[in-house]
C-alpha cells in the first residue's frame, strides 16, 4: 500500500502525541465538616494566646476527586468512647459526611492520614477499599518507640494502629518517605512536627496549587500571625512549615488550615457543611 508523502508528517504527529504521558488530573477539593467541638481553648492552637480566648472548632476530612480517584486527606473518627472524653456537636460518621459529597465509602480510593491523632486517623477502616498512605517515620514511631520509656503518644489510639497495622497486611498501606508526589498531581510534605512526622498534602487543584495543612496549621490566625501551634515537638520547625507552605501555595488563601471555622465561610457552599475549595 502506497502512503502520500503529505500524509506522513500529519501522522507521526499524531502518534507522537498518542505516545505522550496523560498530564495530572486538576482535582476539586472540598472540605467536608463532620463535627464541631464547641469552646475548644485557643490557647491549645496557638502559642501564647490567651488563655480566656474559646473557638467552636471544626472538624474536618477533605475530599479530593478527579482523574478517577476519590482520595480522602484525613478520615475523622467515630468510636464511642471520644464522645465521652470531649464534647462534640454536630457529629455526622465521616463515611455518611462524604457520602454528602456524592461519594460513597467503598468508592474512596486513597486515604492520605496527615498524623496519627485520633480525630484524623480515627476512621481508616470505614474507607475499606483505599490505599492508605503515611509517613514511614511517623508509622514506625508511633508503633514502636512511642511506647516505650521516654516516648511520647498522647492523642494516638490502639485501634486506630491496629488498623495501620491491617491496612499494612493487606498491601493497602504505603510508607512515604519524606516529601514527594505519590499520586499523580497530589504530593506531600514533611510537616512542622505536630507528631513525630506528621505531613501535610499539595494537591493540584482547579484554582491552583492547594495546601492542606491539616495540624500543621490550626487556624488562620496562626499564618496570618505567623504564630506556631501550641502543639508540637518543634516550635521553629512549624514556622518553617508555615514558610514552605506560602511557597508551594498558588494563592495564601489556598492555604487550609486544620480546623478553622471560617473555612466554611470562605468558600462556596456545595451542602451543609461541605465548601468547594476554589
């Protein structure tokens, strides 16, 4: 079969750029509010505030889908016995919060857990079909050296290891070391040391590049101040995060912080209590 000359150029071009990777996905972010817990001290969020100061603060997971994933950053909690030790408003199980979102559990793809505290790694299992992904460093501390004399592990729950600890036997659970993209256009990042090793995830979203910060960053004020966490091994090492943040962010206002209420008012409302992060 005889080919035009006219057409050959016409056609490696298009086989070249049939060969050409697919480019990252840009994700919607939502944040979806699951709880509040009403009169939460401020001083317990930034260093140095008054001690007098209260804020209903809001607990959050964030959803990011596009690309044919459903990658939920932080899962909530829901066990019995965090509603005896705090007082909780609102409360909506993570799974049915989502599931607002569209979403249904089993279709969550990927769960990138930020730090091992109770209210953000406290609902692994509900998502039993994702990939999970956590710091190495902050899995094996709080698995092992955490418990012995001298470690620390306030906040972090058995259950919510034993869980990892599953996830990890099933082929589910990925350990990352430091900072680096591990989905495509999702990366993290290496926090300020609000655990051991927590992390914190840049999404490449419609508006731009997103911050999660989750506990990395409370609250606004904490940026906007340039004011550490009051909850931390690492004071300078929070306001280095901070710093690291305003860079890989598009915008500052694409900057999420942890559990600001204004989050909710900042952004476009998609349902009760959901916002779209643009």
């Amino acid at each position: 079969m005889r080919i035009r000359s006219g057409l050959i150029l016409p056609l490696f071009a298009a086989t070249a750029l049939a060969q050409q990777p697919a480019a990252p996905p840009k994700y919607e972010v939502l944040a979806i509010r699951y709880a509040t817990v009403p009169g939460f001290a401020v001083s317990d969020l930034i260093k140095g505030a008054d001690p007098a100061r209260k804020i209903d603060i809001a607990m959050y997971v964030w959803l990011v889908r596009g690309g044919g994933r459903n990658v939920l950053v932080d899962s909530g909690f829901y066990r019995p016995e965090f509603f005896k030790s705090w007082k909780i408003a609102d409360f909506v199980r993570p799974d049915q919060a989502v599931a607002r979102a569209g979403v249904k559990a089993d279709e969550i793809t990927d769960v990138i857990i930020t730090h091992m505290h109770w209210d953000h790694a406290g609902s692994v299992d509900l998502f039993p079909k994702a990939q999970v992904w956590i710091q190495r460093d902050e899995y094996a501390y709080y698995t092992g050296a955490a418990w012995q004399k001298g470690g620390k592990h306030g906040g972090v729950e058995l259950a919510d290891l034993t869980t990892m600890l599953r996830a990890n036997t099933e082929g589910r659970l990925h350990l990352v070391d430091g900072d680096g993209e591990i989905l495509p256009g999702i990366s993290v990042y290496t926090g300020g040391r609000h655990t051991w090793a927590s992390q914190y995830a840049v999404v490449d979203a419609l508006p731009g590049r997103v911050v999660l910060a989750s506990d990395n960053l409370y609250l606004y004020e904490n940026l906007d101040k340039h004011l550490p966490i009051a909850q931390t091994f690492d004071e300078a090492s929070n306001l280095q995060a901070q710093d690291r943040m305003r860079k890989l962010a598009s915008d500052p206002r694409l900057i999420i912080p942890g559990h600001d209420p204004a989050v909710l008012t900042r952004f476009p409302k998609v349902s009760e209590g959901i916002v779209r992060i643009e």
